[in-house]
C-alpha cells in the first residue's frame, strides 16, 4: 500500500511539474495581464501539492503492508474501488452522451448525486452539497468567465 502511494505521489508531483512547465510556454496576448496558461498552471500547482501530500503520507505512515493484507475489510475495500472506479466510468460516458440534451444543470447534479451516494455520503447531504456544487460551477463558468454552459430542457429558465 506504501509502495502503491509512493509511485502515486512521485507520478502525480512529477506530472504536475510537467504541466506547469508546458504551460508557461504558452503566449500571452497583447493587453492581457494573463494568458491561456493562467488555468492549467493553477490546476498544475493543485496536482502537485496533491501528489506531494500523497507522497509525504505514504513516507510518515506507520502501518505497514504485512498489517494491511492481514485486515478482514480488505476483499471488502477492493470491491467498493471496483465499484467507485466503475461508477466514475459510467458518469463520465452519462455526461457525454447527455450533457447537450438535459443541460448541464441538470447533468451535473444527478451525477454528482449519484456519485455522492455511491461513496457512502448521507442523501440529504449528497443533494445539498450536488446543488451546492452545480451552483458554484456555474456561477464561475457562466457568470464570471462567461463560458456558454448548454441548458438543454432547461433552455427556457436560462438567464
């Protein structure tokens, strides 16, 4: 599991790197204090902070593998991975195939409902914290960086 971490965080840290340093090459255009480059280097620095916190764990902690094999949740955990990794799966294709008919709106919280419900969070708690996050994502995208986000069947309560 250490091991596992490790080889996580050191690819992580090293892919965030990588991106930061790819996004700085990017132009930036006349008259802009900011250029293209602004977002991935953000989400770069966010990635390797991921990934050095993975590693720094993986380095400080104190149960060892032999303890983990020996845990009675383990079969357990393995199958809810398979599960989660699957349910991520299928809300990516979900998205794809019906982000321009039902809108993003409404897209977007039915999978972040679902995904909620299937990591084990509480169901009142899975729909306000599924609104909570929609709302945000649009106010930043729509509101405030002005990217067109499709309304589907919600096409007239557009503002």
């Amino acid at each position: 599991m250490n091991n596992k971490d490790r080889y996580c965080g050191i690819i992580l840290l090293g892919l965030g790197g990588w991106i930061a340093w790819e996004s700085s090459h990017f132009p930036v255009l006349a008259g802009m204090p900011y250029g293209p480059g602004l977002f991935p280097t953000i989400a770069a620095f966010g990635l390797s902070i991921c990934g050095a916190l993975i590693l720094l764990s993986s380095l400080v902690s104190t149960q060892s593998v032999a303890e983990i094999e020996k845990s009675p949740e383990k079969d357990n955990r393995g199958q809810r991975a398979t599960l989660n990794t699957f349910g991520v799966i299928l809300a990516v294709i979900f998205y794809a195939m019906f982000l321009e008919t039902a809108g993003f709106h409404l897209v977007s919280f039915l999978i972040l409902c679902c995904l909620f419900i299937l990591l084990q969070i509480r169901l009142v708690f899975s729909f306000v914290l599924a609104t909570g996050v929609t709302v945000i994502i649009h106010l930043i995208f729509y509101s405030f960086l002005h990217v067109p986000l499709p309304w589907g069947i919600l096409e007239p309560l557009a503002w």
